[in-house]
C-alpha cells in the first residue's frame, strides 16, 4: 500500500541465531504490515550455523521479490550487516532506496559459526552504489562489536551513523528492544529520531 500513490517494499534481514518474537525486527515487520506496506522477513538457512553462499543466494532472491515497488527499504540487524557488505562487493544488482545497518558484530566475534562473513568488506564504493541512503545505528557498548562500530565501520564506509544510548549493547531483545518507535518512524519517514 505505502503512503499516496508510492508503493513501497520492505525486506528485513535477521543475523545469527535469527529474531525471536520479541525482537524488535519482528515487531517491526508486524507493525508495517498492520500499516498496510509490504513485508518481506525471510528467515534465513542455518541461521545458527550460517554459510554466506547460502545467506547470499536467499538475500538475491528476496530483493528481486521487491522489484516493481517505488521504493525498497532493506533493514539489516547484526551478521546481516555483514551479509550485506558482501552482497554489495560482489553484486552489481540495482541499489535499494534505503539501507538501516544496526549493530553490526566486529571481528572479535569471529567463531567458526560465522567464519565466511569475515573479514567483512570495507570498501564504501561498492557500498554507496548498493542503495541511496544508507545509515548504520549502533552503540558504543555492543558486546558483538567491541571494536566500536562507528570506528570500524562508519569511518572507512563514510556511511551517516547515529550511535545511540551506550544501554543499548547489541540493539536486541536482551538489550530490551522489542518495540523501537524509531526504526518504525525512519522506515515510514526516512528520518532517524535521535533519542
């Protein structure tokens, strides 16, 4: 449905060990689907032993289920960041409109589970050509990132990021982010209260 004429689709990506029922992905994708927009939230293979080819190809496939919308808004939280980094390395696909990169894991959580998402791509060309705007939303007290994603990543991909409260750790469930107004408000609105 979307807003006016504009038809909008949105893909939200989950990262290692998937988003239980309380996170706030899935409070997210509930909540633009009760709005009318539509939703893609694939859970993604072996998510507690995930292989990037594998990741990848379902990642390809979900996109082109976006084709045709006005807009596509791609929401990525955690080893999705990741995932997404490498699509755009290797991906010549049209660039979505929107990108939200949420506390994305540093190389400090680089165990044999998620081996073939590091090291991650850095390079911010192939990045800035895989969407329009893109804003990476992180903590300066991630557990999953102790080398602080607005260093790692923010500075050499020359992405906007806004880092947000240091109670938020990995912008999970366990960090009490179930429902997070200010996902929902940038994925209707393009704008990232910063509270």
């Amino acid at each position: 449905m979307g807003t006016g004429n504009v038809t909008r689709g949105y893909l939200i990506v989950h990262g290692w060990h998937g988003s239980g029922r309380n996170h706030w992905q899935t409070w997210l994708a509930n909540r633009l689907r009760d709005a009318g927009e539509q939703v893609r939230y694939p859970v993604l293979p072996d998510f507690h032993t995930p292989r990037l080819d594998e990741w990848l190809a379902t990642l390809h496939t979900e996109l082109a289920a976006l084709d045709g919308r006005d807009e596509r808004v791609v929401v990525c939280h955690s080893l999705a960041v990741l995932l997404w980094l490498h699509h755009a390395a290797a991906s010549a696909a049209a660039p979505v409109d929107r990108l939200l990169l949420v506390a994305p894991p540093g190389p400090a959580l680089c165990v044999p589970e998620v081996a073939s998402f590091f090291p991650p791509p850095l390079d911010n060309a192939p990045l800035k050509r895989s969407a329009r705007e893109i804003l990476l939303v992180c903590t300066d007290n991630d557990p999953c990132c102790p080398e602080q994603a607005a260093q790692f990543y923010g500075r050499p991909l020359g992405v906007e990021t806004v880092t947000i409260a240091p109670e938020a750790g990995h912008i999970n469930e366990a960090a009490g982010y179930g429902p997070w107004p200010a996902v929902e408000q940038w994925c209707l609105t393009g704008t990232f209260p910063l509270i």
